[in-house]
C-alpha cells in the first residue's frame, strides 16, 4: 500500500529539482523570480475561476498585480532586483518552467505572447497608484 506522506515528500522533491532545473537554464533570474512566477500563475489562475489555460497577457497582468499586492510602490524595484526588466524576462522565467514540467503550455502558446506587451515598470507603478488612490 502507497504511503501519502512518502508520496507527498516525492512530489516536493520532484518540484525543487526540476525548479531547480528552471533555475540553471535562466540563471541571470533570482530563485525568488521563479518562485513569483509560479505564485503568480495560481494568482491569476484562482482569479480567472480556476485552473485552465490562461494567455501571456492574462499572466502579464495577473503578474503584475501580484507583484503591486505583494510589494507596493517597491515592486519595480524587487523584479529588476530579480533580473525582471521587462515582459520578455516573465516568458523566459515561464518557459523555463514550462521545459522542465512545472507549467503547462497549450501548441498556441509561444514566448512571442510575451514579447514588449508593455513596460512593466511603469505599468506597476500606475497600478500602484491606482490602488493607492483607492485606499484614499
């Protein structure tokens, strides 16, 4: 009879070694950076209603307001800290995961859904702003 909690630690195992993985095939990233990312895929996919495919723009701008929830008017400044500049940095952090079995991707899903979708440091701070004006 299968032990749950021996399966449970595999599966934690299998995890750190395939983000692991990830880590050493984009290794100008932070792990944090890829910890986010997998964070802010269960964010944007409990958001959208569950689990299903979401777009690089869904995932873009559920990234992005992870990263205003989570860190403020700071979180330009965390994600370049990280080695996140721009949208193209979020899809290569996404398909390293993807390489290595931690997301999944649908045929129609391409790095290029990432590519320039808009400048993430000032759409961070605008929505920054945004939500700052709302607390008012």
């Amino acid at each position: 009879m299968a032990d749950p909690e021996q399966d449970d630690l595999r599966e934690v195992i299998r995890r750190q070694v395939a983000l692991r993985a990830a880590m050493a095939r984009q290794p100008s990233y932070a792990e944090d950076a890829f910890l986010f990312v997998c964070a802010g895929v269960n964010y944007t996919c409990a958001r959208l209603g569950g689990r299903r495919d979401v777009s690089g723009r869904e995932l873009i701008d559920g990234l992005c307001d992870l990263a205003v929830e989570r860190f403020g008017f700071l979180a330009p400044t965390v994600l370049e800290r990280w080695g996140i500049k721009g949208t193209d940095d979020l899809g290569e952090i996404v398909f390293a995961l993807v390489e290595v079995g931690l997301l999944g991707k649908s045929p129609r899903d391409s790095k290029d859904d990432f590519h320039d979708v808009l400048d993430l440091r000032e759409t961070l701070r605008a929505r920054h702003r945004i939500d700052a004006d709302a607390e008012i």
